[in-house]
C-alpha cells in the first residue's frame, strides 16, 4: 500500500476501519483479493511476482498492512518482498506485539517499510527506520511512505476524509480514495526522486501507464464481529474496472 487512513477504537460501532491504496508499477503481475486455498482463512491480493501481498485480513480477525519506505538511496536489489511480511503476520499466531519483536531482529532484510498489524484488542505500528514497535493510540491515523502520520498533504486529508466518514459508509472513503489533486509544492516533501515525481506520488490517487494506484480497499470491522471487505481495482486513468465485495463475521 501507498496509503493507508484508519480509524482505530474511534467509533462504538466499528472498532476498525481502513481505507488504503496499492499503488504500484504497471507491468508488476497481481491477483485481486481472494481467499488464498493454501492458507486456509486468508483474504488478500497477492503479488504474483513474489507471492506476497500487501494488505489483507483473516477470519480470525488478524488486520495487516504494509506501505514501502520512500528513500532511493537506501533501496537494495537483493532485499526480501516486503509483501511477504503481511502473509507471513495473517498466517501466523503471534501477537502484533511478539511478531515485530521478531521482525525487528531481521529488519535488515528488506528495504524500508512500515507495517501495520492487529489481532484482537492491539493494533501495532513498526517502522523499519525505528526499528521498534509501538501501540496505535485510539484514534485517525493515515500512512503513506513516511513514518506514521507524518503530515504529507495526502495524509492529512486522508485523515480528515477518515475523520468525518468513519460512521458514514464507505462511499466517502472510497472518495477520497479517489481525490487525484496533486499538493502544493511548499507542501510537498524532498524524499529523493525529484520534485517532478514528488508531485505526481503526492495525491491520493496516483494515474500513469507506467505507476499508479492499482486497488483501493475499504474494510470496515464491526463491534459485533461482522468484517465488510471491499477492494475496487484501478486501470492507468484511475477508473474502476472490477469490484469485489466480501462479508463474513469473525470465527473466535
């Protein structure tokens, strides 16, 4: 993911909800979200290339997500798949907690990424530059290729869109998903590729033949158990081409 806004122990009746985009290289293989007949439980995309994926829930109620860490010249053609960390978390029986304790002794092997991981009543944020996990406060929050609400223009109006939408539906998610006005350049950060490339990663939704937004996710996890998953993918010009839809409640 390229963008992740969440609403965690935010409202009564949803204690969590998530709206995020996988923006990625074109040519890069993906299959849309579905229910992985190896790891029985497991709904995601995946990454045909490397096997991963880069967001997706299980009927445990186990949340995981990953967005790369925006730096060129700390990027290593050897690394591992980021992805395979949100497989690697979903499948597993850890704690988020006990899983990046483990993690931050190989952080080594892959280039930067934050990640987000939630089983039951914890949701935890590891940042491979910190090198830590720490507990998400209840709260709006929103990810891009930084640290944890880091106030790039995209962030903070994904958390102001999460902010007022997230005992509203998903249509408004889905919309602000979708905003493709780019920052102003004052706002914009120096990551390293260029203020040509700053502006065009800098909206939420990301056009292009060659890079762009891929998929836009809404999951919504009631208080009652109910989990809502709904993934829209995006060809070159940002429309809509296919929707998947999937609802079950979480087996305790």
């Amino acid at each position: 993911m390229c963008l992740v806004a969440l609403a965690w122990k935010a409202h009564p009746d949803y204690p969590l909800v998530v709206a995020a985009n996988r923006d990625e290289w074109r040519a890069r293989p993906a299959a849309p979200a579905h229910w992985w007949e190896e790891r029985p439980g497991l709904l995601a995309g995946r990454d045909l290339e490397a096997g991963g994926t880069w967001m997706g829930v299980t009927r445990g109620g186990r949340f995981c997500a990953v967005t790369n860490f925006r730096d060129p010249s700390d990027k290593r053609g050897d690394a591992r798949s980021r992805g395979e960390l949100v497989a690697d978390f979903l499948s597993g029986i850890d704690s988020p907690a006990a899983y990046c304790e483990r993690l931050a002794r190989r952080v080594g092997d892959y280039n930067g990424f934050n990640l987000l991981a939630g089983a039951a009543d914890s949701l935890v944020y590891f940042g491979s530059r910190e090198g830590k996990a720490r507990e998400v406060d209840p709260g709006i929050h929103a990810l891009s290729n930084h640290l944890l609400d880091e106030p790039w223009p995209k962030v903070r109006r994904a958390r102001e869109a999460m902010g007022l939408a997230v005992g509203d539906g998903d249509e408004p998610l889905f919309a602000m998903l979708s905003d493709a006005t780019p920052g102003r350049d004052g706002d914009l950060p120096d990551t390293g590729v260029g203020i040509e490339w700053e502006r065009r990663l800098s909206p939420a939704l990301i056009t292009g033949d060659d890079y762009g937004t891929r998929a836009s996710t809404v999951l919504r996890m009631a208080a009652g158990g109910q989990v809502r998953f709904e993934e829209r993918t995006r060809i070159a010009a940002g429309t809509v081409t296919d929707s998947r839809l999937f609802e079950f409640r979480i087996a305790r």
